[in-house]
C-alpha cells in the first residue's frame, strides 16, 4: 500500500523539477556613449528650450500650435497611448479572481441500464424523501442560479511581470507621442523656412525680370542706332522668357510647399501667413549640449529603452511559464432540479477547489513563446543601440552643416557684390563699345544663379538648426 502512495509524490516532484529548470535571460548591453560631442563641450543645450520659446517668429508659432491641435498622426498616436493603457489595465486584471454571474437551465435523460439512471429510479423509492426531493422521471432538469469565479494565484510573478511589461510599453507609447511632435515641430518649421525662402527666390526673380526688360529695350534701342544686331536682341529676349519661366515654376513650388504644410496642419488647402526673411533672426551661439542631455531628451531614444526593458519583461514572463501554476475555482448560488425550488434555503450550493498544474510534455509552444521573447529581447537592444548611434550622427551632421553653412553664406554674399558689380560693369563697357552683348548675359545670369544660391543657402542655415533643435530632443516641450 505504501508503494501506491509514493507515485503521486515522485509525479508531483518530476512537475516542479521539469518546471524549474529555466535558462537565464538573454542579457541586454547597451551601446557606451561618448562624454560630449566632437569639437563641442557645450555643458547645456537647445534641446532644454519650450518650442514657443526657440522659435521667435509669431507667425511659425501660430502655425506650429494649429499643427499640433489638429495633425492626424498626433491624434492617432494619442489613441494609440488608449490602446496601451488598455493593456495595463488587462494585464493588471489577470491578477484579480474572475467572478461571473451565471443564470443556467438543462436537463438530461439517463439510461436505463446506466448506473445514474438505476440509482436515480432506485432513490426515488427511499422513505425518507418528501415529494419536493424525488427526482422528476424520465427527464432530469437542472438548473444554476449564482456566481462562478476562477483565480489563478500569481506564486511565481510571472503575472506581475506581464503588467509591468504592458505598463512599460504603455510609457512607450508616451515617449512615441512626444516623438511625433518633435517630428512635426521640425517638419513645420522646415516647410515655413522653406515658404520663406520661395518668397525670396520669387522676389530676385522678379526684380531680374524687370533689369532683364530694362536690358531688352536698351537692345532695342542700339540697335535702331545701328550698334547692335537681331542676335542679340533675340538673345536678351530669350534670356529674359527664360527668367519669365522660373517665376511660374516658384508659383508652383509655393502652391506645393503651401499644400504640405496644410496636410500637417490637418486642413485643407489655403494661403499660409508667413513672415519675410528680413524679419528671421539667427543665434549667434548654437549649443548642442552634452550626450547625456540627448538621451534624455529624445522621445525616440527613451521609447527605444522602455521597449527593450518591455521585451526583457516578456522574456522573463515566457520563461516563468514553465512553472507550476495555481488556479482556484469556486461556485456559490441556488442550485436545483425543480425551478419552483430554485430559490428556496435548501437550494444553496457551493464549492472550491484548488489545483497545481505544471506543464511536462509537448511544451513546444512554450519553448516556441520563449524563443520569441528572446529573439525580441535582442532586437530591442540593437534598436535602442541603433537609436543612440542615430542621435549622434544627426547632432554632428547638423553641428557641421551650420558652421559650414555659415561659412559659404559668407563667401556667396561677396560673390553676389562682386557680379552685381559686373553687371553694372559689363553695361557701362557695352554702351562705350569695350564689352559685348554676350558678356551682358552672361553677367546678368551669373547674378541671378547667385543670388539665388545665397537664398538657399541662407535658409539651409535654418533648416540645419532646426534639424539640430530635433537632434537633441527638442520640440516636444
């Protein structure tokens, strides 16, 4: 008899062994950052400023705050954080008894030559039963009238680590939002300059087209002089329909740059009220801070950390699966086979019971979920690596393009004097017969691709420093 008793043991004990041997968890290194930036020791930087306050331009600011009101991604980003809160809250519910209200009827009609269908007619023959107990005949109904709960008891925290996952993916969704503003501060701003500076590119255009017409007729003139040919009149006019042309392609460019901008603002096409590059003032001093300030600044790089402990969260619940697992369940309510009796005192019913349950065989499904896990685990970390190595190169990138651009600013605006002054030059020689017409339009369209350049390259200063501002982890704030 005492060799029966030992088997329940052993089988018990072969559960929780097989349960409890669970390999370590895949360990996350992330990358080591460097203590400042190349050539840069600034101890604070841009990234620290509210929005309203970085960009001085009222006109930018209404803009911004109107695409941040109504931009469609923003709205669903704020949906996707009610997704994840969801989550907790189902994550936080699995640690709770389930309790379920449950109402039911059936029936069921036994054999004859069954065990239950001999003992019920057998008892209906039993002196000490009244006419409410004997067992209706042939059909036996049952009805349930009360609660039912299941509970599984959270022993080993494996519960406990899937709220705290759902919660940490949930903070994950917060920094994914403020990412999503950055991205749009950076793209409103970017559009706004870009606007700006097609109101520029337009304006030289225009003020050439009217030298370009002042030329034309002057051609004209000499050549009713006899001083000048039909060549060269044709070439001023040509150059001038030329000129006439990039008018109407910048339209279009400010049609389309217009027409974006809305899409970020989550309305349909219209006129954006913008200042002139004349009212846009640049810091004499840009500073990018240190490292440190980055990752704490940039939504992209916390939410990357926050999914990686998320993922290491999971990879620890899929191993606390193979352990044993406690449920409890119990029934408490009226439970009768008659309904005039469903609610009497006698009808009272309930009962629990309690039960450890170890996975032993076929636990390729939990050997697949725990695979996963690892494998997310890692590309977690890669990401949250990546999002790091990412920061830096667009925080130096944007550094050096505002020194360099900076610098080519200042080399454009003097080669801009100097062939503004060899247009006025190659004119006074062409009236006195020292220079030739060609010489005119060459001149003339010399300026007008430089002026131009120094346009754009003006408003890639402001591009970079705002690439620089969303590099660091500003615009969220």
């Amino acid at each position: 008899m005492r060799t029966y008793k030992i088997y329940p043991v052993l089988i018990a004990s072969a559960l929780v062994v097989s349960s409890c041997k669970l390999s370590r968890p895949v360990p996350q290194t992330p990358v080591q950052t460097p203590e400042t930036f190349i050539g840069h020791k600034d101890s604070t930087g841009i990234g620290d400023i509210p929005w309203k306050t970085f960009f001085t331009d009222q006109n930018l600011v209404a803009v911004i705050d109107t695409a941040i009101q109504n931009n469609l991604d923003l709205k669903m980003a704020v949906q996707r954080i009610e997704m994840a809160q969801s989550n907790v809250l189902f994550a936080k519910g699995a640690l709770l008894p389930v309790v379920d209200v449950e109402i039911s009827g059936g029936g069921r009609k036994f054999g004859d030559y069954t065990m239950d269908g001999v003992g019920n007619y057998d008892t209906n023959f039993s002196p000490n039963l009244d006419d409410n107990r004997k067992l209706p005949a042939p059909f036996l109904p049952d009805y349930f009238a009360g609660l039912r709960s299941s509970w599984e008891v959270d022993i080993w925290g494996k519960l406990k680590t899937q709220r705290k996952a759902a919660f940490t993916r949930f903070l994950a969704s917060e920094k994914a939002r403020q990412a999503i503003t950055t991205s749009l501060v950076a793209n409103v701003a970017s559009l706004y300059f870009e606007l700006i500076n097609l109101d520029t590119e337009l304006n030289i255009i225009k003020k050439n087209i009217n030298l370009q017409k002042t030329a034309v007729e002057t051609i004209g003139v000499q050549k009713e002089a006899g001083r000048a040919n039909e060549l060269a009149v044709r070439q001023f006019k040509a150059q001038l329909l030329n000129t006439q042309s990039l008018e109407i392609d910048v339209n279009q460019r400010i049609i389309a740059a217009e027409n974006q901008l809305n899409l970020l603002l989550g309305r349909f096409p219209q006129k954006i009220t913008r200042s002139t590059v004349v009212q846009q003032s640049f810091p004499q001093q840009v500073q990018a801070g240190i490292p440190t300030q980055m990752l704490r600044n940039r939504p992209d790089v916390k939410q990357a950390e926050l999914e990686m402990l998320a993922n290491y969260e999971d990879q620890h619940a899929a191993r606390l699966a193979f352990m044993p697992s406690l449920n409890i369940t119990a029934m408490l309510g009226f439970n009768a086979f008659k309904s005039s009796l469903i609610f009497n005192p006698g009808s009272i019913a309930y009962n629990a019971l309690g039960g450890l349950t170890a996975p032993l065989l076929n636990r390729k499904a939990l050997k697949a979920g725990q695979k996963r896990a690892e494998a997310a685990s890692l590309e977690s970390l890669y990401n949250y690596n990546k999002s790091i190595l990412t920061g830096f190169q667009e925080v130096s990138t944007s550094l050096n393009r505002i020194e360099n651009s900076r610098k080519i600013t200042e080399f454009k605006r003097e080669e801009v004097a100097v062939l503004q002054q060899a247009v006025t030059t190659s004119r006074d020689l062409f009236v006195t017969g020292y220079a030739t017409y060609l010489e005119i339009i060459t001149a003339q369209k010399s300026v007008l691709e430089a002026e131009l350049t120094l346009a754009n390259v003006q408003t890639d200063q402001y591009l970079a420093l705002i690439e620089l501002y969303r590099s660091v982890g500003g615009g969220w704030k």
